[in-house]
C-alpha cells in the first residue's frame, strides 16, 4: 500500500503533483486504484487533460456524463496502453487501421472502429461503433496500464466549455465533483486528438486534431474531411457550437492588412459600448493592436505553439472580465485546419 505518496484536497478532490518530466509514476498507482473502484481520475495525455474511469464499467462511466453535464448521445473514447487490447473492443480492424496505429500511436489519433460486445452501451452512446486511441503521456499510459483495464474519458471540462491543458483548468470546472485529479504539468499540443472513422470505406476524418490531415495522407493516400452537410452530426463533437468561453467571441480570416483592418474598428466599436475588448493576436501583429489587451497565439509561423496556447487563452480572458474576444484567424492548413475548427466551434452560434 502507497502511503508516502503526498496528496492535496482542493474541496472533495484529492490533487496528486507529478513531475512531467521525470514523472515518479509509482505514484500514479493510488490513481488507478480509484479507478479500480470504479471511481473519476482527471489526468494529463499529450492532447488535453481526460476525465477518466474504467471503461467497462457503465457506472462508472455513467458518472462522467453527470459532473461533466454531457449529453447521453455524446460517445467517449476509449484509451488503451497496449496495442493487443484493440482486439478485444474492436471487431473489424482493416489494414488501414493497422497502418495509422503503426504510425501514429501511441499518439494524438482516435479511430472509430465497430465495437464488440465487450463495450457498455454509454461508452459508445448506443452506437456501433467505439472510438479508441493510445496516448503518448507516460503518465495517462501509467493510468491504464496500472488500472488493468481500458479507461473511457472525454475532455476534463464542463461539457461546451474550452478543454483543460493544465489541471488548474481541470479543477476550475471539476474540483470537487471528481475523485482525483493528476497534475502532470501543461499538455504538449494543447489541442484534442484527430478523429478518424475507419468503420466505412472511404475513411474520414471527423475531427481535425494534432495529427495533421497532411500526415494522414502521407499514410493513407486520399482521405474525406466530413463536413457537417444539412443538420447530419455523424459524430456529436461536430456540434456547431463547443469550446466556448463565457465571453462573445469573433474571429476574424482574411489577408493580413484586411484582416488587421477589420479586426481594430470592431475592437474599437466595442470599446466605444463600453465593452471590455481582448484580442488574440499572432505575434507578428500583436503591435496593431496596443490599445486592447491583447494575448499572443504565437507566431503564424509555429503552429503547434498557436494550438497549445488557444484554450488556455481563452479561459484566461474569462477570468479576467473580458467581454468580447476577437481572434485573428489562422492559414486553414496543417494544424491551422485544427485551430480554426475550434476558433469557429468556439465562436458558434449561442443556442
Ligand atoms: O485528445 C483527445 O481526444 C481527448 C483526450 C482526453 O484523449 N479526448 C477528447 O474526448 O477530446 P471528447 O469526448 O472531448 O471528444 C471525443 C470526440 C467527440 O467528438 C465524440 O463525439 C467523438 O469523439 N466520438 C466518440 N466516439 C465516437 C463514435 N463511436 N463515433 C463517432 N464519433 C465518436
Ligand atoms: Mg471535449
């Protein structure tokens, strides 16, 4: 039994400190007995921090739904450790499924796969099909390995809210309604795994994530990018609206000197409302904008920097009182095609 291990309780949730960079993993093991017991565990992956339990156990994950305020019809993916245990959730595994694992686990892909009857109904929203993925955290792996059993866990946010890519985000939305939340430090990418359904022919990807579509064709040859055609939700985290901070948000696309142009006259009809204006900027145009409060992406140059700093920025302008955030828009390439998707999903329309 573990009792050295030191622990701090933010409200009802018990708060374990790991090093990420030379993580004491023999610590993890009093997270995975949580889930064991069919408990919730917050934990860091490479993409976003997960909201975690034992994926075969539907009361366990039953929870998730609940202190997350998620939808029943909103499937979860299912994490594993080792690539043998793909075989016993999934039915069918076609040889381009086997090509991506090879390329890109453990790593930020999730493929839709049809399920066995292994897999709780929850899990999978009553669907066919279950999405799975291998992390690349050593910790979330630790997680499962130590937990003797996949581990189902969306997003560790409230459900439309901004996904966590530190454990205070985790504990800003959760403290308190979760049983452990692991802190391993910021998440590498900053931005939710690719989602690729591979249960039909041709392949598509549902979710544009860390894995470019770029790379994706580099394996595959052709892929579809789905796109949400007359009201059809083929994967309800292609709802129009997600992500979202309190705050109204625009986001602004175009070339650069029209871009720049539009985005300061509608920071200055806002300001002159009396509205508290915040502006995310990339670096290289942080300066046209010196009479807001401006937050720096990153440079247009260094994507992944953009990607792993666009959540986090929009909870900061939240806690911060900022009424109205106007982003400048990315290149709609690479993991630019990601950031706009969440910039967009994140500026969609209130219900
Ligand atoms: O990086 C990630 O993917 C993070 C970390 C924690 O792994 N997880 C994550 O989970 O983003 P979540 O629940 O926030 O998003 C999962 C997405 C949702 O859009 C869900 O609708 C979709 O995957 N999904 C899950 N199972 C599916 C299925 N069987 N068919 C279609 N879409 C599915
Ligand atoms: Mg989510």
């Amino acid at each position: 039994m573990q009792t050295h291990v030191k622990i701090w309780w933010i409200m009802e949730t018990k708060l374990l400190r790991v090093k990420p960079d030379s993580p004491d993993l023999d610590k993890v093991k009093v997270a995975a007995e949580i889930i064991k017991k069919g408990g919730l565990v917050a934990f860091p992956t490479e993409t976003v921090y997960g909201l975690g339990a034992a994926a075969l156990n539907p009361l366990a994950v039953s929870k998730i739904f609940e202190v997350k305020k998620r939808p029943l019809n909103d499937p979860l993916i299912v994490h594993i450790s080792k690539k043998c245990e793909l075989f016993k959730l999934a039915e069918e595994i076609p040889d381009k499924a086997i090509k991506l694992i090879d390329s890109f686990w453990p790593g930020p892909l999730t493929l839709i796969l049809k399920k066995t009857d292994l897999v709780p109904e929850v899990v999978t929203a009553g669907l066919d099909t279950v999405a799975i993925r291998m992390p690349a955290n050593p910790i979330a792996l630790f997680l499962i390995t130590e937990a003797q059993a996949p581990i189902a866990a969306p997003s560790a946010n409230l459900f439309g809210r901004p996904s966590p890519t530190t454990a205070k985000h985790v504990l800003d939305d959760l403290a308190g309604k979760v049983d452990m939340v692991i802190d391993g430090g910021k998440t590498n990418f900053g931005v939710e795994s690719t989602v690729v359904d591979l249960s039909f022919e041709p392949p598509c990807v549902l979710r544009p994530g860390a894995v470019t579509v770029e790379k994706l064709k580099e394996v595959l040859g052709q892929i579809q990018i789905y796109q949400n055609q007359h009201g059809i939700v083929r994967s309800p985290g292609t709802m129009p609206r997600h992500y979202s901070p309190k705050a109204k948000l625009l986001v602004i696309e175009g070339k650069r000197r029209a871009k720049i142009k539009q985005l300061r006259r509608l920071a200055f009809q806002f300001k002159s409302k009396g509205r508290r204006v915040g502006i995310i900027a990339t670096e290289e145009n942080k300066d046209f904008y010196r009479e807001f409060e401006t937050k720096i992406l990153g440079s247009s140059t260094d994507l992944r920097s953009c990607a792993c700093n666009l959540f986090s920025i929009l909870r900061s302008f939240d806690e911060e009182g900022i009424e109205v955030i106007i982003a400048e828009g990315v290149k709609n390439r690479g993991l630019g095609l990601t950031i706009m998707d969440r910039l967009r999903k994140a500026a969609g329309p209130r219900k």
